[in-house]
C-alpha cells in the first residue's frame, strides 16, 4: 500500500557521479531492495529504436539541474515528489540522475530542499567514460563528429552553452572529478557522501552493495544477482592517439583524485587497456 508523499519526509538521496558510470546499474539493484523507494522510471524516454538508451533515461529525474525549476528562486518541490510512490515498508526515498555531479548549480539546490541528502556518487576511469560517453551521443545522433574531433574542439563546442555546462558535448570536462567533488563538499560533510569505483559494481557487487546499505542505514540485501545494465555496442575501438591524448589530459586529474579518496588509479592511466568492442 502507498502512502501520501506528503506525509513522508524529503528524498534522503541522490545517486550522481559519472554520466556512463553504472548509475543505471545501481538504480535497478536498488528498486530490488525491500526498504528503498526509488524515482518513478519516466516512459517519456522510451525509445523503440534505442531502448538500452531508454533505460537509463527513464531512471533520471533531473530536477535540480533542470533551470526551468528555479527560473524564479521558489522551486516547487510538489512536481519533485510526483516522481515517488513510496510505501509502507519503504525506509528510504532516493533517485539517480548522474549529472547532479557535474551541473555546477545542483549541490547547493539539493542543500537547499534537503540539507542532510546523501550522494552516491560512481567514478569511472575518465579515459572510458569520455569514449562511452560519446559512442552513446552518436547512437542517438547528437554528435556526429568523430571522437578525435570531438575531443580536440570540446572547449569551443561547449561556448555555446554559457553560462551553463553543455549536456552533450562535455567529454573530457566531466571526467575533472576532483572539482565536482569539491563543489558537492561545500554544502556536505565527506561522511555524507559515498564515493565508488564504477568496476566495484563488477568485480565486488555484494561487498559494494553491503557498502551501500550501510550508508544508507537499510538491511543488507539478503542475495542479488549480477546484471548488465545500459550495455550499448561499439562500432571501433579507441585508438592509442585518442587514449594518450586522454591520458596526458587526465593524468594529473587522477592523480589528485587519489590523494582526496586514498584511492589507487593506476589502471585508469595504463597505455593499453582493452575497449569494449561489439563491432564486426
């Protein structure tokens, strides 16, 4: 049985971090847990001719990046709640939009309807996110630039958005993790915010997950099996001159973000690490 949004409290939190990161991934293991209530999936996204597309976009809520809510500093967070039917078993409301991370305006919003939100935030190797990232705006026919073009003429494509982030053509930008951590940090203490590596959904799923509810201070799920979430195919591979162009951009990015985690990254930065490929 639901119970009326409004007699429930705020949304307790958002799973943000990098666009192609395992955000969707996350989203569908956590609608499986018994205690969380997740955003209302949005059939609006559906797509016929891209439905691994649809999934992930079906998940995002994208309201606290969304300037339309905010045009005269009075947000109604009525239209925000829609998205959430909880009910009465449900201990927890969260939702996933990744670019909460990214958008520049996005933390102090979330800090302004719900001081003590809690991030979820998935890192990905910069190098594969910004391929991914780009291999998925060409499914869908946004970019049709090759990916070395793309890469090199980020800076002035992206002009067009101010004085906003560009949603589209932001490549290499929203691999710079260390500054997005620092804004999310400003309006929330480090104990509230969850950093992880994307491949821990991969390679740990049940400790990650135990991680996850930790946090969130729910029971630890009782057995999940792993899933591919948002898998979408590759025409070619990333050459070696995109990836150490990449890697020189991002090299001292990493290495920052390994100081402020304590994480090792050294993978993220090998010279020869093997894309995913579906292609002939």
């Amino acid at each position: 049985m639901s119970t009326p949004f409004s007699h429930r409290r705020v949304v307790d939190f958002v799973i943000g971090g990098a666009q192609k990161g395992g955000t969707t991934a996350l989203d569908a293991y956590l609608r499986e847990h018994p205690e969380i209530c997740m955003a209302q999936k949005n059939a609006v996204y559906f797509s016929k001719e891209h439905p691994e597309i649809s999934t992930a976009g079906q998940k995002e809520v994208h309201f606290f990046d969304n300037e339309d809510h905010f045009v005269n500093g009075n947000p109604d967070y009525s239209q925000y709640h829609r998205r959430f039917n909880p009910g009465a078993a449900h201990e927890v409301l969260g939702e996933a939009t990744p670019i909460y991370m990214y958008w520049n305006d996005s933390p102090r919003r979330i800090w302004e309807y719900n001081p003590k939100m809690k991030f979820i935030l998935l890192l990905r190797d910069p190098i594969e996110r910004a391929y991914s990232h780009w291999n998925m705006e060409r499914i869908r026919n946004a970019d049709r630039m090759s990916f070395w073009d793309a890469i090199n003429n980020e800076k002035e494509r992206c002009l067009e958005a101010l004085p906003l982030q560009h949603r589209v053509y932001s490549y290499v930008s929203r691999g710079l993790y260390t500054e997005q951590l620092h804004r999310i940090w400003a309006y929330f203490p480090k104990d509230r915010v969850l950093c992880l590596k994307s491949e821990s959904l991969k390679e740990g799923l049940d400790e990650t997950l135990a991680r996850v509810c930790e946090f969130l201070q729910v029971s630890k799920f009782k057995g999940v099996a792993a899933r591919t979430a948002h898998s979408l195919p590759y025409e070619s591979r990333l050459t070696d001159r995109e990836r150490d162009y990449l890697r020189q951009i991002f090299e001292p990015e990493v290495r920052k973000l390994e100081k402020e985690l304590n994480w090792d990254c050294g993978e993220w930065l090998l010279p020869r690490r093997a894309t995913p490929w579906r292609g002939p």
